[in-house]
C-alpha cells in the first residue's frame, strides 16, 4: 500500500491543476462576455537605511502593461501597492465592462464593501 504521506501528496497538486482549470474557465466566460480582463499585483519590501518601498504591475491581454515604483519619500506597504495597481487597472480604459484579477484580499474587501469591517477586526 501508498504511504498516507505520499497520498496526501499527490491529491494536493491535482487540487491545485483544478483551481486553476476553473479559474481559466471563469476568465475565458468573462472575455465571452466582453469583460476587458486586467491582472494586477503589488509588493512591498522594507530596506535597512531607506524604509518601505512599494510597486506595482498591471497587465492584459489585450497589450496594457504598466509597472512602477511607488514614492519613497511616503509611507510604503503592500496593501498600497495592491491598491494602486487596482486604481491603475481601472483607469487604464474606457471599457464599461472590466474584471480586476487581484490575489490581495485587503483590494477585494475594498471593493466588496467588507474592507472596514476586516480593518477593525485586524487591528484588535
């Protein structure tokens, strides 16, 4: 018989494989539906001696591709930098219909009305 180490190992990346097939199908549906899909990520790293800086990426398929460094002279972390990358995304076109790829919770909670209540929580 298969270890059950060695069970659990092989049931994660499969897991994984399906995630990611169903993330794809919900993409390609809202493409089908004429949403302008925009990925976008942030990050944030403190250095010794400069603080917090932060950037940011956004990109789609249909050529937009931004990348920057946000003001050092400010304080950095990477919820400002998922955020900006957001504001960017929707700035960055006239379409009526866009979807925001985003792995940040703390643009998601914004934008789903639940970032005040998260906040409070996180701080307690």
């Amino acid at each position: 018989p298969i270890p059950p180490s060695k069970v659990r190992g092989t049931r994660r990346p499969n897991r994984k494989l399906q995630e990611v097939g169903e993330v794809e199908n919900a993409i390609e549906c809202l493409q089908s539906e004429g949403f302008h899909v925009i990925y976008t990520d942030g990050s944030a790293e403190i250095l010794p001696g400069v603080g917090g800086i932060a950037g940011y990426g956004v990109y789609s398929e249909c050529g937009l591709s931004i990348s920057a460094f946000l003001p050092t002279d400010q304080r950095q972390t990477i919820n400002t930098a998922e955020l900006f990358a957001a504001i960017q995304a929707l700035g960055s076109t006239e379409s009526a219909k866009i979807a925001v790829c985003t792995d940040s919770s703390y643009v998601y909670g914004g934008a789903s009305g639940s970032a005040r209540r998260w906040m409070v929580r996180g701080w307690k």
